[in-house]
C-alpha cells in the first residue's frame, strides 16, 4: 500500500491510496464520521479497476492527521475483536 498526499493543510487532507479498494476506504469514511469533529469525509475513485481511491477529510479546526489516526486505530480494535470471535467459532 502506498500513500501519496495531495493536500495537507490546517483542517483539510486529501491523500491517494494505492492498493486499497472501495471495501476499505468505505470503512474509513464511515469511521471518520464518528468523530464530531469532521466535517467532511469522502472519498472517490475514477474507474473502481486502475484508478487510486482519493480521500477527502475536512475538520473543525482539529488536526485532520489525528482525526485520521485515531479512526485507523479504533477501525483497527473492531478488527481484532472480529478476529478473536472468528477464531472462537472456527474451533
């Protein structure tokens, strides 16, 4: 996966993903509406083949960096208690 950012300003980010399809970067929308603090939260991708998902990611003034990380990390709890309740049932 590679991440190429596009704009990087006080409340506003706008990155590319390589590698990574509309499944996950629909979780990651979601998940960053969670916080109140986003204002905006969307991506888009021109041909869902050979085009890289670009996400849009627009605050109140926080730190769209930290609203970004702190998505990823509650995204990547959910994960794990999905992976432990697999791991039970599959026994």
């Amino acid at each position: 996966m590679e991440i190429s950012v596009i704009e990087d300003k006080k409340s506003k980010l706008v990155f590319e993903v390589d590698g990574m399809g509309h499944t996950f970067m629909n979780v990651l929308k979601n998940e960053l509406w969670q916080d109140k603090s986003v204002k905006i939260s969307t991506y888009s991708a021109r041909h869902p083949i050979i085009s890289k998902p670009k996400l849009i990611l627009e605050t109140d003034g926080k730190d769209p960096r930290e609203a970004l990380k702190a998505a990823v990390s509650r995204l990547k709890k959910e994960s794990e208690k999905f992976k432990k309740g697999i791991a039970k049932e599959i026994k």
